[in-house]
C-alpha cells in the first residue's frame, strides 16, 4: 500500500489505487457481538460464540460483565465462551465500569442494570461523556428506574440503584436500536410486559437474539413486546461478517475502475441493508449470493464490481437502515455524477463525531463540494479523481474508514489523523484493503 506512517501525529497516508479485487472477509458484527455477551452472561449455562468482533468497543462490554461476576474465556481468535450465571447471577462491580467510547455498552447496561439488585456506576471516555443519556434515562425512569447524572441526568457518569421495574407501554420518539434494546433488556426482569412502538423499525439484533436464548418475545409491525423472564438458555452463536464494516469495502470497489470483489459471510438483515439499497439506487452494481440463516440472522456473500454511480436525494427513511453507513455514502456522493442530498439525518450530530460537520470537513478538506445543512448534507460528486490532502478523524472509526476509500481516488493520496481510531470497529481494517488493492 503506498502509505507512511507519522508515529507522533497518528497520521497514516493513504495513496491511490486501480482497483479493489479478489475476496474478503470482514469481523464480525458490533451489534450481535455486544448482544452475545450481555445475554450470554445472564442466561443458565455455557454460550459459546463464534466470530466474536474483537475491537475496543466489544471489549467495554466484555470487560464490564467480568468485573459483574462472569467468567468469559476468550479461548481462541474470534471465539468465546461465556460461563452465564442465570437472570440473576450478576454481582456489584467494586469499581467504576467504564464503557470506553460505546455508547451501545452504556445504554444497553443502563436498561439492564436498573433492574440488579446492587448499585452500579458507568463512565466512559471524554467523547462519550457528551452523548446524550436521556432518551433511555427517560422511560426507564417511568419503569421505576432510579439513575442519576451529570446535566439532570442527562450525560455521563450516571449511577444507577437497581430495583424492582414495572412494565411499560412506551412510543419511542424516534427509531433506535439502543434505546429499544434497553428497554428490552429491563423488559425481561420488570412486573407484567412491556410493550416499545417505534416509529419506523430499528435494527432487530436484540429481538432475534432473545429468541434464541429462549426470552418470551413478540413481534408486531413496529411494536415489541416482551415478558418478564425467569431463565434464559446459554445457546451457541455464529456471529455474520459486519455489514456496516463490508459497506467500506463494497464504496471502495464501487468506486475504482476495474473493481470485482467478493465479500463473504456478511450479514443481510433487513433492517441493516439500506447501504446496498441507497448504492443500488445510485447505480451500484451488486449481487447477493448464497443467502442462508446462521444463528437467527440472514447471511450473504456480496459480490461487488465498479459502476459510474449518480447522485440521488437519500431521506431519513432510507438512510435508517443504513445509519451508521452515511460516512461512507458521503464518499460513494463524492465521486457520484451530479448532486447527493442527504437529508432526515439530525441525529448524526451527537454519535461518535458530528458525522455532518465531520464528513463535510473532510471531504472539502481533498477537494470535494459539501454543503453541511442541519440535518443533512448536500456534496457535488467529482467525476475523476480528487486532490488529496489530509483530515481529522476526530477518533470516529467510520470517518477514518470513509476517508481512506476515498483516497483510492485521489491523486496525492489523504493523510488520515488519528486512523488507530478504526480498532473500535475493524481491528485490521488497514491490512484487509491492503490484501485486496492493486497498486
């Protein structure tokens, strides 16, 4: 790869290349391998799970459940084998749990740990301090829930005195996994059920993954509903290849001339596949092949080749299943024939970055149009290649990972400050694009 390394700034150049091709496989899904852990700790027995996602964030949530008691042996790469201790076999963690830079560890323990019959603190670090609590403070509160934080109860740290919780009927205010997931996890330890109506659905990881640890569980259009539960069944898990994580490497072949690159075992759930819908509609050429459950959750190979995408107007609806995408489909705008216009998206303002002011930054930064609106933002792709020059991750995986597929099509390659960042998501990420590029 031609790149450099500064050892004191972190900053790692990325140059340009004639292609992405071969196969690949990316780590397996942040979202299922945090759900693993938490349910594998408080379910009766052993779960064993298989493609665990060993970057910093699942780490935060492995490390929160050893210091609450549980015994999880990380006895190969990639495997792990949770010795559960049952509903209600955690026990108080003697110090702080730092949740690190998750706010998926936060919320879904926060939602779980009201209901523990113990006292519990958790902090994180100084970007996660910023991101707002209160959404699942709220209606965990309104379960019975005694948590108190920093900015009435609003920001980290937040401590939290576990009791006895009451079902609840809740409309969320809007569609989130996290806020949901949290809920749910109260859900199965609270009086009665507890029924969350969302406005459009969210990712549905949590729901498929308490049905196969045996939770009592219902599913109606966009309403859950769960029941208070005495056992869960430690259970044997295979974890799909990340499709927030493919969706980097599926941009990147898009993208460069003479690209055809298989990614294999990623998962397609279909509240996770907006990516390939929004890159289809842009003139992506796609296809998915070999579709079979593993575990609860559709997997897929994905076969990708280069296109001339065009610029497209993304809504919030259709940027919902792929949220956690709008890095990478800012780079996909920037290199697409005409305008993109992403709008419906407010809420990337407060994630890891301001993913809006970020992206727009950023992609101006190497020679790219962008127009940061409030909720959204509008880019004028380049037909061709780009300048270069070099960004600021501001410590976000996803820009990190945006920003050095775009420099697959840059003429004086990006400098990327602060690309250790990607480690939260994809430890490797650097070597995968390595093994695929051609110079």
């Amino acid at each position: 790869m031609a790149e450099k390394k500064d050892i004191f700034s972190g900053t790692l150049t990325l140059g340009p290349s004639k292609g992405l091709k071969g196969e690949i496989s990316v780590p397996g899904d942040k979202s299922i391998s945090h759900r693993s852990v938490i349910l594998g700790s408080i379910a009766e027995g052993i779960t064993e799970v298989d493609g665990f996602l060993e970057g910093e964030d699942n780490y935060s949530t492995m490390n929160a459940f050893r210091a609450m008691g549980i015994e999880i042996e990380h006895f190969a790469e990639y495997k792990l084998r949770i010795h559960g201790k049952g509903m209600n076999g955690l026990t108080e963690a003697e110090d702080i749990i730092d949740a690190g830079n998750s706010g998926t560890t936060t919320r879904l323990l926060t939602g779980l740990l009201s209901a523990q019959p113990f006292f519990s603190v958790i902090t994180g670090d100084a970007t996660l301090r910023r991101r707002p609590m209160k959404r699942v403070v709220d209606p965990l509160s309104k379960m019975g829930a005694s948590i108190t934080g920093r900015k009435n109860n609003s920001l980290l740290p937040i401590a939290i005195s576990g009791r006895q919780l009451n079902g609840i009927n809740y409309k969320t205010p809007i569609a989130s996994a996290q806020l949901k997931s949290a809920l749910l996890l109260a859900g199965l330890y609270a009086r009665g059920e507890t029924i969350i109506e969302e406005p459009e659905k969210s990712r549905d990881h949590t729901e498929r993954m308490f049905r196969l640890f045996g939770a009592d569980i219902k599913v109606i259009e966009n309403s859950v509903i769960v029941k208070s539960t005495n056992r869960l069944n430690g259970c044997k898990i295979k974890i799909p290849g990340d499709i927030s994580s493919a969706a980097f490497f599926m941009v990147g072949a898009s993208i460069t001339p003479e690209s055809e690159l298989l990614i294999k075992d990623v998962g397609v759930n279909p509240t996770r596949t907006g990516i390939i819908d929004i890159l289809k509609k842009m003139g992506g050429s796609f296809e998915v092949l070999n579709t079979r459950e593993v575990s609860g959750e559709p997997v897929s190979d994905i076969l990708v080749k280069s296109s001339s995408l065009k610029g497209i107007d993304i809504s919030g609806e259709e940027l919902l299943p792929a949220i956690d995408e709008f890095p990478i489909i800012c780079v996909a705008a920037a290199f697409a024939q005409g305008k993109t216009t992403v709008s419906g998206a407010k809420e990337l303002r407060v994630k890891e970055s301001d993913r809006i002011a970020v992206m727009a930054d950023s992609l101006r930064a190497v020679g790219i149009t962008a127009v940061e609106k409030e909720d959204g933002i509008i880019i004028e792709g380049a037909l061709g290649e780009i300048k270069g020059g070099e960004i600021k991750s501001h410590g976000d995986h996803r820009i990190a990972m945006a920003m050095a597929m775009a420099a697959l099509r840059s003429k004086n390659g990006i400098g990327v400050q602060g690309a250790a960042c990607v480690d939260v998501s994809f430890p490797g990420f650097y070597g995968h694009l390595d093994k695929v590029r051609v110079s």
